[in-house]
C-alpha cells in the first residue's frame, strides 16, 4: 500500500522489519541516496538507517574508485558512482594478535603463512600496501578479502553494511566483485532505478491487521526464546547434576579403593613382622644350637 500523498510516513517497530522489501535485501542505490539514509529517534543502536520509512541494512553500490588510503586497522576506499556524492567503503583488517597466533599455528605445523602474491605484483609501492603482512577481512563474518584489485581507476560492485562518522555515511565492505564491462554497469543502474520506482519512492506501508499478526508472531518467538532459554537452563542444571553425582560416585570408589589398600597394607605389614619374628627366632635358635656345640 501507499500512504497518502503528504503525509508523513510511519516508522514501524523492529518487529514488523521481516516484512519489509528492503530489510533483508541487498538494495542497489547510489552514493547520493546512500547519505540521505536517516535514523529517527527510537533507533539508536542499531545499524539500520532509513530511506523514507524503509529499513535498510545492506546496501550494493557500483563506481570507480578514484582513491585509496592505508590508515591504522583499515583500509578506506572512495567510491565515485557519477550521482554527484562519493562514498567511502571501509575494509578492516585482521587483529594483529589473531593474525600472528594463526600464523604460529601454520608455522608450527609446518604449514607457510598465505601471503597476498597478486598483490605483491601490483602497484603495492605507491599505494603504501604491505599485503604480506596485513589480512583484509568482511565487517560482519571476518571472512578474509583478497582486495588487491581494488586500486584506483578499478570499476566495482561492492556490498556491506551502513554505519555513520562524523556524520558521514560509510559502507563497511562485506563482499565485492570487479565490473568487467559497461553493459554490466548499466544492467545494474536499470534494476538500481527499478527498485527505486517500484518500492523506494513510495512509503512502505502496513495495514494495522498485518501489524497486529506481526505483533502476535514477536510475542510467540518471544516465548519460544524464553523457552528455549529455561530448557538450557534446566540442562546445564542436569549436567551439572549429573557431574555431581558422578564425582560423588568416584569419590566414594576412590575411598574405598584407599580403604581396601590401606586394609591389604596392614595385613601385608602384619604378616611382613611375622616373617622378620620367625627369622629372628630362627636366627636365635641357630645361635643357640651353635654356641651348644
């Protein structure tokens, strides 16, 4: 449904987002309309930003990229698709601590560290990249990125998550793929502007029965987390039952494992001075009889 016109869109509680068109989806717009998200009151927190009413998570941009910088734990790419704003796309790098505790493993299992070869064979010089010694990683899965086509001057379809910097607009790169061709440019720019005529230009709107179902639905999975969290509950409590039991059980084996040797070391004691009399007594009879003769 539409909203009528002029009037202010409703932005809808968290829990209605699964029905929303865009929010799990990778929405193709360009940089421009990537900085007119916004993120009313009441969504602090979250990294969800809006266009119109529409939550948006993920984003898909197409664009040269005109510049790129090394800076301490990240790498910044400027993205610019000819909509009149550019866009910066962060890549993170690996922890430094993750990475070489990783790279000890390797190495103690006789196993040489990867080390970026494209990218040593690019103009990694001039860029200031040390792509042998720094891992590039997804924003969300750490999933490890070969970023050594991203140069300038390289056409590339990029994906990631939104966050704000100093009240700018960054996608935090997730995956990406190089644009062979302009055909492929201009297939992407069509669904771009299609997206855009068929769900983003109007307000998304909900029917206050589809809400109401929205809600019921929240307050069942609700309940079921709530469930699922007690019967985990209840199963650490039983295995830590179970270990208690267990551990009582060996403690009682072991005691009485130590009683039976402690029992058999007595009568092994015994019987060991019974043999050490008999020996004395037999030496002293010998004696005796000796001194006899």
């Amino acid at each position: 449904m539409e909203a009528e016109d002029g009037a202010e869109p409703i932005f809808y509680p968290a829990f209605c987002f699964k029905a929303s068109p865009t929010h799990f989806a990778w929405v193709k717009m360009t940089a421009s309309d990537v900085h007119r998200l916004k993120r009313p009151q009441g969504f602090g927190g979250q990294k969800i930003f809006f266009y119109k009413n529409h939550p948006i998570r993920f984003v898909s941009v197409v664009g040269i990229i005109v510049a790129r910088n090394e800076i301490t734990r990240r790498t910044i790419l400027t993205l610019d698709d000819s909509s009149g704003s550019t866009l910066e796309v962060v890549i993170l790098h690996a922890d430094p601590n993750t990475q070489a505790r990783a790279e000890a493993a390797q190495a103690s299992e006789g196993v040489a560290p990867q080390t970026d070869a494209s990218a040593l064979n690019t103009s990694a010089g001039t860029l200031g990249i040390r792509s042998n010694q720094t891992v590039y990683v997804s924003a969300t899965d750490r999933t490890t990125l070969d970023i050594s086509s991203l140069v300038p001057g390289a056409m590339v379809k990029v994906k990631g998550t939104l966050s704000m910097y100093r009240q700018m607009m960054q996608l935090h790169l997730e995956r990406f793929v190089l644009v062979p061709d302009t055909n492929a440019e201009m297939r992407f720019v069509e669904e771009r502007v299609q997206f855009l005529v068929d769900v983003l230009s109007a307000p998304w709107v909900l029917l206050d029965e589809e809400i109401e179902h929205l809600r019921e639905e929240a307050e069942q999975e609700d309940l079921k987390a709530v469930e699922e969290r007690r019967r985990a509950a209840r199963r650490v409590k039983r295995r830590i039952e179970r270990e208690e039991r267990d551990q009582r059980r060996i403690q009682k084996l072991y005691e009485r494992e130590e009683r039976k040797r402690a029992k058999e070391a007595s009568v092994c004691k015994e019987d060991g001075a019974r043999v050490m009399q008999d020996i004395r007594r037999k030496r002293e009879y010998s004696a005796s009889g000796d001194h006899r003769d």
